[in-house]
C-alpha cells in the first residue's frame, strides 16, 4: 500500500513538472503562430529546418493541432508580396510571426506592426535596425543572428586561403538588404589585412546576376546570404564555373550544386532555438527583454570536383578543417 504522504508528494511533484504549454491545453487554448519564408515553395531544405522548429516546440510542450496550430505562407522573394504575406497572418490573427532572413523579417516588421516577430538568421540585427542591442533588442523583434559581420570576414578569409595570390574578390549583394554597407565594411577591413582588393555589386532583380558575376572574372567572388540568390543558385554556380571565378557562399545548398565553399552556421540550429522564443513569448515574455542569441558551430563545405574544375588545388590545411567534402 502507497503511504498518503508519499502519494500526495508524488501528486505534488507531478503537477510542478507539468509544463505551461500542458496547462493551455487542459485548458483547452490553442495558440496560432505565422511563418514567413522567403520561397516560393517548400525545398528539401526547408523540411529539415521546420522539423528542426517542431522537434525544439515539442521537447518544451507545443504540439501542433493540441495547443499550437502554424500558419505557413511561402512568400517567394518580392518584398511587397512579403508584406501583404505578413499584413494576412497578422488579420488571422496569429499571436506571434517567424521570419526567416533580413528581407522576410523587415517584411514581417512592416506589413505587421505590433506583432512581436521572431527573427531567424537575421544577418546582423542592429546594422538593420531591428534591434539596439542583442541583449535587449528594446521593440518587437527578438530571435537569433547570423553573425554577418564575422561570417562575411571570415568568407573573404577562406578565399584567400584557397587561391593562392589572390588580389580581387568581387561581393555579390541584394540592393534590398538594409545591413549591406555594415556587411561590406567589415569585409572591407578584414580584406586589407590580406591585400584584397573588394569590389561591392548590389543587384536589385535576378536579371542583373549575369552581369553582375562577370565583374568577378580575373578574381573570386563572395554571394552574400539572399534568397534571391538561393533560388538560382543552380544558375549562379553555373556562371562561376563557367567564368571560372572560385566562389564561397552561405549556405551549403550552392556546393551541393557545385559551388566552390560555403561557410555559415547550421540553419537547423536557428529553427530549433527559435522554438525557445516562441516559447517565451507564448507564456507572455515581451521580444524587447528577450537576448537575440548568436551560433557558436559553423560548418565549411568544400567541394573538391568543382576546385578541379576552377584548376585549384585545396589547401590540405582547409580541407582538415572541412565538415563535408564533396569528391
């Protein structure tokens, strides 16, 4: 037989371990969030970092169709059709919006004023605006950086590293991107200390890549985070191979395809940490006293047929610190 007293301290126990998320089911509130992804449509990608974003809400007691119902919109790369995508899930309403990148969070900010928003991979929070500091961003944004400044210097690093006598590295940029002058000065002063020479191309519509690239012939080229540019990345590894101009990127999706190098933080990461502020924000923290917070992993891919491709040989002391090498 149980003794009483231990029973009643079980029960006790019990109840102290469940979790508020429990609680707002029992009591029947379901809460509505909005997603702002800035593709036209799904990628296989994309799966993984929104099962990187449910696995995170589950393990703190968010269950999608019990107490949490997502509302997705795919988005594609316009940002006016960004802000009416944003201006919907707040009419719905949704209690809080999730916007991946700088162009999707600005939108989100815009089109849904008041609406706290939880920034994913912003590329340097306070260069755009959205934040007067990471440990208290002070408004409606709170969410995870993607330590542009850092990640860019480092992109201009690896290139030297890989091709030697470099002396013209071309910084293929989305004119929309509030942080671009940011981004480019910090790259700018990590490049003088290598002896680069950096030449800033901002273009405003996909039709311009082409020239754009070509300016980086004689050179290498850095393709700073966008989807723009993630969306004809096939096309945009074409060109560099074709124009044989070595190249680093953002995001491991263009050396899948054939891209020289990318260097960046895992974007899994991002998803899942941003379940912890959806969860903060749901048990009625405000974004303001929220910390942004920053990756400390970053992942270099190198793709070894592509470096043949460009007629360059890998340093083996960048290959040791590859996390993927493509033969």
């Amino acid at each position: 037989m149980i003794d009483r007293r231990a029973f009643v301290t079980l029960i006790a126990g019990t109840c102290l371990l469940t979790p508020l998320a429990g609680r707002a089911q029992q009591s029947g509130k379901v809460f509505k969030i909005g997603l702002l992804i800035p593709r036209a449509e799904p990628e296989r990608a994309d799966q993984i970092a929104l099962d990187s974003l449910r696995t995170g809400l589950r393990d703190l007691g968010w269950f999608e169709g019990k107490n949490l119902l997502i509302e997705t919109r795919w988005a594609g790369v316009n940002p006016q059709r960004q802000r009416e995508l944003a201006s919907e899930l707040k009419a719905l309403p949704v209690t809080l919006i999730l916007a991946l990148g700088t162009t999707a969070i600005r939108a989100a900010r815009d089109g849904a004023p008041g609406l706290p928003i939880v920034m994913i991979s912003a590329g340097d929070p306070m260069g755009a605006g959205f934040a007067a500091t990471l440990a208290r961003p002070g408004g409606d944004l709170t969410g995870t950086s993607l330590l542009g400044e850092e990640i860019l210097a480092k992109q201009v690093e690896l290139l030297s590293a890989a091709v030697p006598k470099l002396k013209k590295v071309t910084v293929l940029m989305n004119g929309a991107n509030p942080a671009n002058g940011f981004f480019f000065d910090a790259m700018s002063s990590r490049a003088r200390t290598l002896d680069l020479r950096l030449n800033r191309m901002d273009v405003a519509m996909e039709g311009e890549l082409d020239g754009a690239i070509a300016h980086a012939e004689g050179g290498a080229l850095v393709v700073v985070n966008d989807p723009m540019f993630l969306a004809r990345r096939v096309h945009v590894v074409e060109l560099t191979l074709r124009s044989g101009v070595p190249s680093v990127f953002g995001q491991r999706e263009y050396v899948i395809v054939g891209g020289l190098m990318s260097y960046i933080s895992p974007i899994a990461w991002h998803w899942r940490t941003a379940a912890s502020f959806v969860d903060k924000i749901l048990k009625g923290a405000k974004p303001a006293d929220i910390p942004i917070e920053q990756p400390t992993k970053f992942e270099l891919a190198i793709n070894l047929k592509s470096a043949k491709t460009l007629g360059i040989t890998i340093p083996q002391s960048l290959l040791q610190r590859a996390d993927e090498i493509i033969q």
